[in-house]
C-alpha cells in the first residue's frame, strides 16, 4: 500500500490524489510499515491531503 500511496502522491501511473496517498498510507502504517508511517507523518506536517496536524506528524 506504500507505493500504491507513493504512485497517488506523485502522480505516477494514475492521476495525483493526495488524500489517496494518506489512506494508502495510514492502511500501510496501520501495519507496522515504517516507510508508510513516514510518508503519512510527512503528509500531516504539510498538510497534503490531510488537515496539516504537527501532533499527528510525530
């Protein structure tokens, strides 16, 4: 779900869909996927594709 969330954030391969890319995202990290709860915290610092939250990004 990683890089399905990857491929959303950039647009690679499909049309870029941030929100996409947090649920892919979260799915990933709600599994222990290290990657995925990086790129998901990164997605709450900024505010892509999710309401920006800095307690929610550490």
């Amino acid at each position: 779900m990683c890089n399905l969330g990857l491929c959303y954030e950039q647009g690679e391969g499909l049309e870029q869909d941030a929100s996409k890319a947090v649920e892919c995202y979260l799915q990933a990290a709600q599994q222990g996927h290290p990657p995925a709860q990086t790129n998901l915290a990164v997605c709450y610092l900024h505010g892509s594709g999710v309401g920006q939250d800095f307690s929610a990004a550490r």
